[in-house]
C-alpha cells in the first residue's frame, strides 16, 4: 500500500497535527509520501524529510499553492493522489476544507475524523457527537480520509531521511482567489497543540470579566485560552477559540473549564482530556460527569483565589 499525506504548514513551518497523520498512517502499513502543496515551502519539506516513518517527501511549489487555497491544492492533490490507495489530511480547518473537493475530483467518497484503525480500510470515527463509535469500512478504490489528531500520538519530528522529489504544479483551478486574512498575534500556545487549556463559559458574564478572571490563570499556566460555543455566540471571545463539535478538538494534559456547564456539543472536543478541573456554581451541571475534579463555587471567587495558590 502506498499512502499519501498532505502536509499543513504555512510555508515556513510544517504543523505538528502532520505529525499525528503520519502516525496513523503506520498504523495502516506501507510506504508513506508527504505532500508539501506551496510556495518557497523549501524548508517544510526539509521538515517533512526527517519525521520518523516518511519514505518520500513530494514538494509542489508554486504560486498558486502560497495561500493554500482549498480549490487549487485539492486540484493537485486529486492529480497526485490517483497513484495511491490512501490520502490522509488531519481533521483540521485546512484539511477538511482541501480533501471533501479532492475526493469529489477523484469520484470517492471520503471517511471523517478517523480515531483509530482497524485495518486497511476500516476505521473507527465518532458520531453522535462522540456519544457512539462507528466501525466503517472504505469500499473504494482509493480510501480519502482525514484524522483526528488527538487519537493519535505524534511520531517523532526527527530521525527520518526521506527523498524530497519536486512535484508538477497543477496551477491554479481559476475558481478562487486570495482576498486578505487577520492573524492575531498571541504569546499563548495554539490552542489545539497546548498542554494546558483553560476554557471560559456562559458562566463567565461577559468577555470583559472573561479576560479579567482568566488571564491571569492562563498567564500562571503558561496556558492555551478556549471557550465554550455559548461564550462565542455572546461575543464574549473570537470563534477562533471554541472549543466543541463545531469548533476545535483539544485533549491536553489539562482541561480547566471555568463557569461551562457541559452541553454535548462541548464535550464532544475536550472529553479526551487528560485531567479535567470544572470550576461552576451548579453542582448538577452535567460536565460533573466527564471532570476528575470539580469544585462548585463562585468562579469570580474561586479563581483569583486559585491564582493566588499557584
């Protein structure tokens, strides 16, 4: 078997979640190929060359690749990836954005949020907002599928002496084009690769009270800033930091949710966490049942009060 792994990065730096995808890809067997879709991407491919368990690296660079459009990097990855019996991309924004138009173009249908394998084609994936696992089995050709990262430990970074191969460019599809982005600059960890990751709710009242009550618990953690849907819906924080079935899925070391009261939706992306601290008022709040620990108080008074502990 030969498989294909599409490679995130931001053409300087190749994203750790790669590291989880090629991981279940050895779990699949057989020669795994990364692919690096960009533009003066020369140094993601010398990353991608050294991660343990990569047999060949392919580097398309290009223009059209710089901003990683969806509709021109699945275009080339449709190209390539007819050649192989499995594509793999993580289970993030880029990558569920990129394989759904490459499986379209391939004729094939596709396998969501992989989170374990069972073999060759089959797999296991959580529905039901991760309430059920479902064992399916691929019945194509070529098996599309993207993986959650956190069900997968990274391989290591280094160790690997992959070939880098220049790929043809498939240019650009001419169906999209790159407008602008807004990065915000943060000197927190990203979210979804944190060790630490401290979640406000509802509970919390407002995003000013949001920042006043858990910074300085994340600043004493060195910790990642999350928020449950209901804290975004209100404005209290960017949609950039929810944590859930519609936002990201995290399983740090450490989860601290602050005045959330557990919806299903929530749970569905941080239920994996190692250690989980509940901080809230209700002591009937159903994110009770997932915590190692909960402590059922006032959070504008626990908090400082536990900042001042640490």
């Amino acid at each position: 078997m030969s498989i294909l792994v599409i490679a995130e990065h931001d053409n300087k730096a190749l994203n750790g979640a790669t590291l989880n995808v090629v991981a279940a890809a050895q779990k699949i067997g057989g020669d795994i190929t990364v692919l690096v879709a960009g533009s003066g991407a020369q140094a993601v491919a010398d990353q991608a060359a050294k991660v343990a368990g990569v047999s060949k690296v392919l580097l398309a660079d290009d223009a059209a690749y710089a901003n990683q459009l969806a509709e021109n990097v699945a275009k080339l990855v449709a190209s390539i990836g007819s050649g192989y019996s499995h594509i793999l991309a993580a289970s993030t924004t880029t990558g569920k954005n990129v394989l759904p138009r490459a499986a379209a173009l391939l004729d094939v249908s596709m396998i969501t949020d992989i989170i374990a394998v069972e073999g060759p084609k089959t797999f296991k994936r959580p529905i039901y907002a991760g309430n059920a696992i479902a064992t399916v089995e691929s019945g194509e050709s070529i098996v599309v599928a993207t993986v959650r990262g956190t069900a997968f430990d990274a391989v290591a970074a280094e160790g690997g002496s992959a070939a880098i191969e220049a790929a043809a460019s498939a240019g650009d599809a001419g169906i999209s084009k790159f407008v602008s982005e807004e990065i915000v600059k943060s000197e927190r960890p990203e979210l979804t690769a944190a060790r630490i990751v401290v979640s406000g709710g509802r509970g919390v009242g407002s995003g000013e009270n949001y920042h006043t009550v858990l910074d300085p618990l994340a600043d004493k953690l060195g910790a990642a800033q999350g928020a449950s849907r209901a804290a975004v819906d209100a404005g209290f924080v960017p949609n950039d930091m929810q944590v859930g079935q519609t936002g990201k899925i995290v399983a740090p070391d450490l989860y601290i949710a602050v005045g959330i009261s557990g919806a299903i939706q929530h749970l569905a992306g941080m239920k994996e966490s190692k250690v989980i601290v509940a901080i809230n008022k209700d002591e009937e709040a159903p994110i009770n049942s997932v915590a190692d620990y909960w402590l059922v108080g006032d959070l504008n008074t626990v908090v400082p009060e536990l900042v001042s502990k640490i």
